[in-house]
C-alpha cells in the first residue's frame, strides 16, 4: 500500500534520483519530474528512475517540465492529479550551476538570470501553486497528511565569489521555506529546509580534486564525499513524519561542515 505521493523536480539524476529512490523503498509513489523526459532512454534520466522505482515495487509517472517555465507548472500538476489524485510531499530539488564560475566582479546578468530562474523564481511559484493543491487536499481529508521539503545548500549561508548567483539562490530559497514553513502551518503542512553539502553528482564532477583536497584538510569532520542517498535518508525521515514538530526546521547534510570549531 502507498504511502503517498511524492512530487520530485529535477528527479532524473543527482540528488533528486537519490531522494526518489529513497522515497520508494519508504513506500512512496513517485512523480519524478525533469526538464527532458525520454522514454526511449532506460540507461539515464527520468524513465532509469522509473524503473529503478517499479523494481521497488512502486509507482513512477515521470514528467518533463521546465520549473523556470511559469506557463508549465500547471500542466506538471495537473499530470500528477490526473495519475494520482494528489500531492502528499513536494521535493523542490530542481536547480543549476552558472555554466561558468566567474568571479563576482565578472558575473554577468544572463548567469544571474538563469540560475535564480531554475533555483529561485521558478520553485517559488511551483511551491505556491502545489500549496494551494495541498490546502484543498487537507480541507477535504482522505490522505497523507502533505509537507513541502526545499533542497538548499550550504551554499544558502556560506560565500563563494565565484558562483555568487548560485550562492544567492540557494539563500533565497531557504527564506522561501521559512516563509512558506510560516504560512503554511495554520494549514497543517509542515515546511523543511535541506541544506545539502559536498555531494557527489554530475554537478560538482568539475570541482572534483578541489574538494577531495579540502575534505582531506580537514574541511569536513566526517572525511568523505556526501552521497544521493545521504540526501535522500534525510528526505525519507521528513516524509515519515519523524520530524511532525518541526516545521520550519534547516537540516544540513554536509558531514559536519557548519560545526564551529577552535
């Protein structure tokens, strides 16, 4: 028997391949949204993820959309509510890199543009729309109780001056979870803010020797690389509700990296 509903943006690879597959063997049904859904591609992407989560023994309705696309967001939703019925968990995950890191005096407004559209401006209003679904949802009763979960960074409170449009996003973002954790609450839908660390997906494969030097340094207190499924146990929990007094709550999966030390 599901367990609910989980709606997952930029489900096709990385961390949000890694909190799906997590969902799923927690029970969840998974809606595993990319900006390319090829059926014909089972090696990667959104239709590996759907099989990967029918081997589990769950359902998996991939769903192609651009989150900074405004226009889109009502067709993603509706294509879940037609399969489903309803959204219980909303997984805000879909985000990008500057194509190139440029120093903050160099950045430039295409960059700054691009990013806060997929990391910021987009999830905003995808959030507020799967809300308003949820409110209904709690209103008429019958499911899950819903949570929204926002993937940030550490980026979120940690300057990099040469991803400075990235590092802006992700701020935002956790002010967009705290903001919707507050509005939200009267609703009975809780609102968490992940902040992943230094993961290993495609993102960060350009910066690889630059981190494995840091991690060996001492920037970490758990000396390794982050993992998907790091992420994806921290989601798991959240979606079981062992964290229900919590809303609002910032949890960093980084191995320690935001412990102060002397």
């Amino acid at each position: 028997m599901s367990k609910g509903v989980a709606f997952i943006t930029g489900a096709g690879r990385g961390i949000g391949r890694g909190i799906a597959l997590e969902l799923a063997k927690h029970g969840y049904d998974i809606v595993a949204a990319a900006t390319k859904s090829d059926p014909a591609n089972t090696c990667k992407g959104n239709y590996e993820v759907k099989a990967r989560v029918e081997e589990l023994g769950r359902e998996c309705l991939p769903v192609a959309g651009d989150i900074a696309d405004l226009e889109q967001h009502h067709r993603m939703i509706q294509e879940a509510l037609d399969r489903f019925g309803g959204i219980d968990l909303l997984v805000n995950n879909a985000g990008v890199a500057p194509l190139q890191r440029m120093d903050i005096l160099d950045c430039a407004p295409e960059s700054y543009d691009r990013v806060m559209g997929i990391n910021l401006r987009g999830p905003l209003f995808f959030t507020q729309a799967v809300a308003r679904q949820m409110i209904l949802q709690v209103r008429e009763g019958g499911r899950p109780k819903p949570a929204i979960v926002f993937i940030t960074s550490i980026s979120s409170d940690t300057a990099s001056p040469n991803r400075t449009e990235y590092c802006i996003s992700k701020a935002g973002l956790s002010m967009a979870a705290a903001s919707f954790a507050v509005r939200l609450a009267e609703c009975g839908i809780n609102v968490y803010d992940v902040r992943p660390g230094i993961i290993a997906t495609d993102m960060t494969a350009a910066v690889r020797e630059k981190y494995d030097a840091l991690i060996q340094s001492g920037l970490l207190l758990q000396k390794r690389w982050g993992t998907p499924e790091d992420v994806g146990k921290v989601v798991a929990a959240l979606a079981e509700g062992y964290f229900d007094y919590a809303t609002g709550a910032v949890i960093e999966v980084g191995g320690g990296f935001s412990v102060k030390r002397l």
